[in-house]
C-alpha cells in the first residue's frame, strides 16, 4: 500500500525519506502541481506532491485539485495525509496549535470538485470526510511522538486568495468552524470520489481576521510553519508504521451504492 503525502505551506522535506524516484504524470484533468516524489519511511512507499509547487509558485484557487488527486491514484496510492496552514477561529486556539480534523465546510466558489461531471451521476456519502481508521493512527502517533493534537476541528474551505474579513470569520464561527483554511476542498471529496482514504492535520499559523488586533500577514504564517515542522515530521515518523496496511473504512468502497 502507497501512502499519499501532501505537504502545505512549509512543507516539503521530510525527515527519514529515502527517495526512489521522480514521477511527472499526465492526467485527464491536466498538470498536478508538480512531480510526485516517490520514496520510503521505513518500510512504507510514500508519495509526496508539493500542493503549491515546488517553490510555492500555485495559489490555492488555481491549484489543480482533479489533476493532483488523479494523479495519486494512478500511481496506487491508497491514503492520503494532507497538511495545511489555517487561520484559528475556535476560542483557545493559538499559533503553533495542530488540529487533527474531523469535519470541514465548503465555501469555495469556483473550483472544478468532481470527477463526475458527464456521463454519470455519483453522490459520495461525505458524513466523516476524514477517514476515521487514519484518525485513529494519529492520535496514537502523538502520544508516541510527544505531540499534542487537537482532537476534532471543523475546516472551513474559502476560495482565497485573499484573507477573510472580520464578519466571515464572526460568520464561520457561527456555523461550527474552528479553523479556516483555501486548499482543503474539493481536496478531501475528490479523494473520496477515487476511494482514497484521506487525513486532515492542520497547523493553526494565525490568529483568523477579527480575532486579534493585529494585522494579518504571510510571514507569520510561514514563521508558524516552520516552527511547526519538527513536531509534523516527528508525528509522520511515528504514524506511518501506525497505519494499518488493510483498509476496513468505509473509504474502501465511497462509490458502493452512489451511483444513479
């Protein structure tokens, strides 16, 4: 089994990987992102894909979403870690927090989300968009590797590129949301439309627009991020060998019944 890897803001080396190989797929959908890595943690196959490009050069509504989960698919990968940067709306979240997610809410605007567009209609079941199976190695993961992870947080999804203003945020906290992020969907259902199980773990970089009095930047989040990326590349170490190698998640089989 390959274990798919996307890395967010800050997010391209991984400690342990021992590289096997460039791939740079073509797919119905057009170019990923970039080349995918292909390498090993122990002994475990890892498929990494850089979401923005390499040297951060996508933004996130011009990402090819189709074309990058595609692309794992086709070269067997059968779950996907994703890691992101997000704004905290949720009261006690700070800066440095990781959240390990459970559900997500879609405000993206024009973006290309299924797979499903011609000649079919598919409704996937998207209840726990998370793969519970996945979650559970993670919360494993940070007890081993002495990580504190928020358990349960709710994504919401904005087109970007701009940042939110004060009431979207007074909005979204409204709504449930604890964290806001530009690049978690369609990531999360296009990779439920192929059958992949996927995982959400998300570093709270900022405080969300209204919430502190300081003006938002890019260099804090980066700032946060790099921060942040001893304790992600101590939890990958320890919860890939976590990942159980049979999948029995409902993610297995999205498309059983969601065809009309």
């Amino acid at each position: 089994m390959r274990i798919g890897l996307i890395g967010g803001s800050g997010i391209y080396e991984i400690r342990g990987f021992m590289l096997k190989g460039i791939r740079r797929i073509k797919t119905p959908y057009g170019s990923p992102s970039d080349s995918y890595t292909i390498g090993t943690i122990g002994n475990r196959e890892i498929v990494f894909l850089p979401r923005h490009g390499k040297g951060h050069k996508i933004p996130p509504h011009k990402i090819n979403y189709c074309a990058n989960i595609w692309g794992f698919k086709k070269l067997g990968v059968e779950r996907i870690i994703s890691i992101s940067a997000v704004g905290g709306i949720k009261r006690g979240l700070k800066p440095g927090d990781i959240v390990l997610l459970d559900q997500i809410i879609d405000m993206t605007k024009r973006r290309e989300s299924t797979f499903y567009s011609d000649d079919e209609v598919v409704h996937i079941d998207f209840t726990e968009p998370y793969c519970p199976e996945m979650r559970k190695a993670f919360l494993k993961a940070g007890k081993k590797a002495g990580v504190k992870l928020i358990n349960g947080g709710t994504y919401v999804a904005v087109e970007g590129p701009r940042l939110e203003t004060a009431s979207e945020i007074r909005g979204f906290r409204r709504l449930g949301a604890d964290v806001v992020g530009m690049t978690g969907m369609p990531e999360a259902s296009l990779a439920r439309e192929v059958e992949i199980c996927y995982s959400g773990i998300s570093v709270v970089a900022n405080y969300a627009a209204g919430i502190s009095k300081k003006k938002l930047t890019v260099s804090e989040v980066m700032e946060a991020m790099k921060e942040a990326t001893d304790r992600i590349k101590a939890l990958l170490a320890e919860v890939i060998p976590l990942i159980p190698e049979e999948r029995k998640c409902p993610c297995r089989e999205a498309l059983k019944d969601a065809r009309i």
